[in-house]
C-alpha cells in the first residue's frame, strides 16, 4: 500500500528533488508507507530514500539530506493520510447508541483508531488492532497508548462491548507492557456489572501490568435507551461504595510505587456528597481528558490567577457563568474567591438542566444550546453571559443540537463569551467590564 500526495511545500528539499503533487509515496529508507503513523516515524532521520512513484507509473529514488526532525514537506488528502478506523462493538454503555436522531451526522461515527490515540489521545479498546497494527507499535515504541479497558474479565467484556474478540483483545495489553510501552487506561463504571469485584480484579490486573494511569468514569445515561441493554445510574450509595474502592486501591499503589496510578471521576465524588481531593492528590493531573480533577484544577487555577490582581472596589457589572447540575455547588464555590478582590462583581452562576438528554446527563461539556436558551429566558443575565469552551465542537460555534453560539446570543439579548476551560481564562473574563 501507498499514499498519493496532495501538495508538497516549495521551500522543502523534497521539492527541490523533483517531488510533486501527484506523486505517490511507496516507501522511506526501504519502510513502506501506509499512513501517517508510518510517515512521521520515519521521515525523523537526516538521512532519507524515497520511493516515489510517478503519475506515469515510472518509480523514482530518491535521496534526502536534512535536519534530524526537520519536516519533509508533504502534504496528504488527510490528516491521517487514510480513512479513521471505526469502532466494531456495541458496548452496553456506548454513549453515541443513546443520541437521538435527526443530529448531525459526524456526531454519530463511533472512532477506535490506534492513532488517533498516539495523535490526540484518543482511547481505544484494542479490537480493531491487527497483528501488523500491534508489531508496528512495538517497534516504533510509540507511547503512551490509551485504552478503554472497563474489564479485565474476558468474558465479561465480551459481553459489555457485544464482540467476540473483545476478550481475546486484552493480550494486547501484555504485549505492550512486556515491551516497556506505556499505557493509560479507561474504565467505565457500571453498577453491578463492572464495579465491586469485577472492578477489584481489573485494576489488581492492571497493576501487575504496570499501567501509568487508570481513570474510573460513571455510565452515563441519557432517556434515548430504548431496546438498549438496562442500565442504572449510580446513586450516593453506590457512587461511594465504588470511590472506596477506587480510593483504596490507589492508596495502596501510592504506598508501593510512590504513585496513585488509579483516579476517580469527579462526578463519583459529586454523587457521594464527598469533598474533592487536593491538588497534590492528583499528581499532575494526568487524567483530565476523563474528568478527573477538573475541578480542583480550576479552583488552583482561579486562586493563582487572582495573585496577579490587587483588590478593586470600583468594578460593579454583572456576569452570568452557565454550568451543569453536577459542578454547579463547587463552581459557586471556586468562582465566589474572586469576590474576595472584587467584591462589588456580581458573579451569578446558572445550573442548567439537561432536559435534551432527559436529566440524567449533568455534566457541563454535554449541555446544549436550546436548554440555555429555555432556562436562562427572561432572566436578568447582566452584562454578559460566559460558557466554556468544552459545550462547543472543536470549531468553537455548534452546541450539540445544532444550536449556534449566534443563535443563543440573538435569543437570550445578550453577549456570549466562549471561554477556554483555564481558570485564568475565567477570572479575565469575569473582571472585564465590557
């Protein structure tokens, strides 16, 4: 297999050799090229031979003296240079099975491609990986690889991904760990299925692996399950009973490795009515992309940023921050420390319930457009309204139904300020007076 180029940059050596757009490349230094994974790998040394193939299908070499790192120039159809590997199971639990229709298209594609996890870190369940896949990986010792683990009970996780292979597919994970990689993994939580016993098994698996990092996250449910395998959500019982074991588990790994390696979801503390863990507890935060310490990270974040401020009494606007029902206690609570500088700013934190996924779905990053538009209606919202950056898709303008950040604007009256999920970021934004 190769890839046919799309363009290649004029100030690169690999034009001044004779590359053009057109062109196919079959190989480096004898590598065959298949996708970008391969590509990046191997362009890496200083000294290069290309395989190019002509559009004449005359093939070429071609060699290449440059800077160890220094980029080759070319430019592909994708980013990935071949199409994103799609996911082959039907978990139990798969968030994207609960949307319900008539929603944008790209929202609906399931994605389990190894290197979207190198690329972005996205997480993977191993299933879609082919012995080429897992022999390259080893031997380009790329890592960290992410996997979405939820249980190490073969069977069992046959059973919550609905794939025969799935089981099978674990032997990845001794083959990445003998072979020194390192691995973060993912497990989603559901009660009286993966929790309790099965969950002690699966972490005790995953510390003989010698996993970096385990992150523990709650099922979440929306009211679109019909025909769906049933699911309840976790309670304050439950919710505890599995933050002690999670709890003591990393303790116990604390104590014998000096490290914590497995980490609960905010949302578990949330739902336990318990107090959210230090920042230290969390050792760098190496599981924010789980939900992990987002909220003591933000709280640290705001209380270093107002450092820089010295107090001001003459700044009297007001600002509404929305949030979902699960941070909104702690986000008043984080957010009111600025008042301590600014005690005249009217911080006035919205909760807005997730009705579009029934009620059940309370983080902040899933809620939608049309629930901030009904809640917020008719409200006196004050100078100006503040969302974070995670309720948009990545272009930073779309909510998930659609919805516009315009369209929210033009409904509500008011300016809508999109803000990164910095604690700086918030407290910047919050103290300007437009």
């Amino acid at each position: 297999m190769s890839v046919k180029i799309k363009d290649v940059d004029e100030k690169s050596r690999a034009y001044k050799k004779g590359v053009r757009s057109g062109d196919t490349l079959v190989s480096i230094n004898g590598n065959e090229i298949v996708d970008v994974l391969d590509y990046r790998f191997y362009q890496v040394n200083s000294k290069l031979e290309l395989e190019i193939q002509k559009p004449d299908d005359k093939v070429k070499k071609i060699k290449i003296k440059k800077q160890e790192y220094e980029e080759l120039g070319l430019e592909f159809d994708t980013y990935l240079m071949d199409k994103e590997h799609s996911c082959k199971n039907k978990c139990i639990f798969c968030f994207i099975d609960q949307l319900p229709k008539g929603m944008r298209e790209t929202l609906y594609f399931k994605d389990d491609d190894s290197r979207l996890s190198f690329l972005f870190g996205n997480y993977i369940t191993l299933t879609n990986l082919t012995e080429h896949e897992i022999s390259r990986i080893i031997k380009m010792h790329i890592s960290p690889i992410n996997v979405s683990v939820h249980t190490t009970n073969p069977e069992l996780r046959c059973k919550m991904m609905n794939n025969r292979f799935a089981g099978s597919a674990l032997d990845a994970l001794r083959r990445f760990s003998e072979a020194g990689l390192m691995m973060n993994c993912q497990i989603v939580a559901c009660p009286g299925i993966n929790d309790g016993d099965e969950l002690r098994r699966t972490l005790s698996d995953l510390e003989e692996l010698g996993v970096q990092c385990v992150a523990v996250v709650p099922v979440g449910l929306t009211r679109y399950r019909e025909n769906l395998y049933p699911l309840t959500p976790y309670n304050s019982e439950t919710a505890a009973e599995t933050l002690d074991i999670i709890e003591r588990f990393g303790d116990k790994c604390k104590e014998k490795y000096g490290r914590r390696t497995v980490y609960a979801a905010d949302e578990f503390y949330i739902k336990a009515g318990r107090a959210l863990p230090p920042p230290e507890y969390y050792e760098g935060y190496p599981a924010l992309e789980n939900g992990v310490g987002l909220v003591t990270l933000l709280r640290e974040e705001v209380e270093f940023a107002l450092e820089e401020f010295e107090p001001d009494e003459t700044l009297n606007h007001k600002v509404t921050v929305a949030c979902g029902e699960c941070t909104y206690e702690e986000l008043k609570k984080t957010l009111s420390l600025i008042n301590v500088k600014f005690p005249n700013i009217n911080i006035n934190v919205q909760k807005i319930k997730n009705d579009f996924f029934g009620g059940q779905i309370d983080v902040t990053g899933l809620v939608t457009g049309g629930d901030l538009i009904n809640q917020l209606k008719g409200k006196d919202l004050g100078d100006k309204l503040l969302i974070p950056s995670c309720m948009l898709r990545f272009e930073g303008d779309i909510f998930l139904d659609d919805v516009s950040v315009d369209d929210v604007r033009e409904q509500l009256n008011i300016n809508v300020k999109v803000t990164d999920n910095s604690g700086d970021a918030v407290v910047r934004e919050i103290i300007k007076k437009e």
